[in-house]
C-alpha cells in the first residue's frame, strides 16, 4: 500500500513539474486615440458628437470586434470574415463562413476609413455606423443572433463587466453602449500612410518609379470619376457591366430601394490596401486584379442600368493595364497592417 501511496504521490510531483504555465498574452496599446483627418480630405460623415473617443472606449470596442459571444453559438466574430492582417478583408474567401458553416452570398469587403461611409454593405442597406453591425449579427448565415442574447451573455462575464465599467463608468452592458464601443475601434481604422500618401504629402518612402507615375496618371484619366481621391471611392451605386450569377440573382441595390433602376448597381468600393483584398468585386468572382482590370476592357455587359461611364467600356492596352496595376499596389498601408492596436485581444 505504501508503495501505491508513494507511486502516486511520485506522478502527482511529475505531473505538477510538467504542467504548462497559462499564457501571458501582452496587453495592446490603445495610445493616441483620436480623430484624423489628413491634410486635403473631406470631412468625415461620423465625428463621434454623441459618442466621446476614449481609450477604454476604443479597447471594448476592440474586444468585441473579436468576440464570438457576438453569434448565436459563440463560433463567429467580426474578425472572423475581417482579418487585421489583409485589411480587414477575408484572406482567399469569394464568401465567409458564418454560422454552422453557412455560405453568405457576397465578398468581405476591406474595413478602413469607414467614418466617411454614406451607407455601409454592398447595397448601402444600412446608413449608420453605430448601428451596422446589427447586420451581421442577425443575419441568420453569418451571426445569427441579436442584442438581447448577446446582452445576456456579455453581462455573465466579469471581464466585460470591467470592460464596459471602465470605458462608460457604470457595468452596465445595454445596445447602445456595444453599438458606441464598436464604432470607436471600428472607427478608428484608418487607411492614410501608403506609398500613394507618402508620395502626395512628399515624404520619404513616397518615391514613385516611371512605370507606378505611369500608372497615377492613366488611372486619373480612366478611373478617378468612380474612385475618386483621396479615399479611392464615391460611395455611389453602379453597375459596372458584371453578368449575372444565375445561381445568386442579386439584383444589389434594388433589393433596397425596390427600384427597377437600381437593378445591379453595388456599392464603388474603395481601391485602397486592393492588393491585399482579393478576390475582387461583390460575389467575389476575380481572383487577381489582371482579371478585374481585364473586365473593364472586355467584360462588360449591359442589363440596361449600366453606369453611362463605361457603356463604351475602358480603353487600355497591356502595358497600360501593367501601369495602372503597379499604381494600385501603391495603395498598400503596411502602417494600417503592423498597427497592434486593432490586433485580436481575446
């Protein structure tokens, strides 16, 4: 019996030695958070008037961007389809996954620069940036869940309890206070220091070469009435010439506003960090920007609500295609990519 007792005791001290220490996740910053708005851009749509920036404020928002508790079975986050490390985008996804493995039936879009957004999704069904994430979470293909569940759970933690009685000085968890916390991180994504902004604001690291100056000012004369500068889209709805996926049927805005004339027309998404954002356009269907640029010379097709810029599509030879694809990789803002703040902190 003695030698049982002392067996045990020995893979008792084994098991103790050997047991892995809990991770130490580093706390992220959450220094200097304020509104920015670079030289030469316009005023921004959301100024935070009924919604003070605070640091404490932005790190909620930050914790429930990456929070699972959002979906119905605690498997899906924002940042699950918007990945900090392809701007927010879903890296190599035409469509998210959301809930029990659930297909949507369009593209992640990148997130950045929303607080000049006039409307929000691909059809501009929601037209606030407090209020768009009640979208995906009750969308019953990518969260499935709503306020009241989400309310419930989030008031069991201790750590949000925390977490909201430090950002708004109560513990109190309502809608109100989620919708403000998430879009103070949200918010704060800002997309202003690629090699196309160094170059306008003439700063080291703004160098052009011939081909990417080539590039700047083909796409000023052929694609700056859609993407216009300095934020790379007019928040307009168009249709840009794309067949119709027959399996999809999306008819994009009309299946807002009802209108026959806003049949196919989505949203001018922005061209910044695009070379990160592939696959490209609403459904996802180009997987490089060869072929989307490829579209726009030979691809388009008209339903009768084309946008009147491209009924004669664009001209562009395949040097010029190779110009205008060296300028879109300036775009790029490595700064946004490597910023820890808007890092997962769960």
């Amino acid at each position: 019996m003695y030698k049982k007792l002392n067996i045990i005791l020995l893979w008792s001290i084994i098991g103790f030695s050997c047991s892995v220490d809990p991770e130490i996740k580093p706390q992220l910053p959450v220094e200097n958070i304020r509104q920015v708005v670079p030289e030469g851009w316009p005023s921004p749509v959301y100024t935070y008037q009924n919604n003070p920036l605070t640091e404490d404020g932005f790190a909620l928002g930050r914790s429930l961007f990456y929070e699972k508790m959002l979906s119905r079975d605690n498997t899906i986050s924002c940042g699950s389809c918007h990945q900090n490390f392809v701007a927010f985008a879903h890296s190599e996804h035409k469509f998210s996954h959301g809930i029990d493995g659930l297909l949507g039936n369009r593209n992640a879009p990148g997130l950045f620069n929303l607080n000049w957004n006039t409307s929000f999704m691909w059809d501009g069904g929601i037209n606030h940036i407090e209020v768009q994430p009640l979208g995906p979470i009750s969308n019953p293909v990518e969260m499935d869940s709503d306020l009241n569940a989400v309310i419930s759970k989030l008031s069991s933690s201790n750590k949000y309890k925390q977490l909201f009685l430090r950002a708004f000085g109560t513990d109190s968890i309502n809608s109100q206070r989620i919708l403000f916390a998430l879009a103070q991180f949200q918010g704060m994504l800002y997309s202003y220091n690629s090699k196309y902004d160094y170059y306008k604001r003439v700063e080291v690291g703004g160098e052009m070469n011939a081909q990417e100056l080539s590039g700047y000012n083909l796409f000023v004369q052929k694609c700056n009435s859609c993407h216009k500068e300095p934020l790379f889209t007019d928040y307009e709805f168009r249709n840009n010439g794309l067949s119709m996926n027959p399996i999809l049927q999306d008819t994009g805005r009309a299946h807002i506003t009802g209108s026959p004339s806003d049949r196919y027309k989505f949203k001018t998404p922005s061209l910044r960090n695009i070379a990160l954002t592939a696959p490209y356009m609403h459904d996802g269907r180009f997987n490089t920007l060869d072929e989307a640029l490829n579209h726009y010379t030979s691809g388009i097709v008209n339903y009768g609500t084309l946008d009147p810029i491209l009924q004669n599509g664009i001209t562009l030879s395949s040097q010029e295609k190779a110009d205008i694809k060296a300028f879109l990789l300036t775009l790029t803002d490595y700064k946004l990519l490597s910023d820890e703040r808007f890092r997962d902190p769960n």
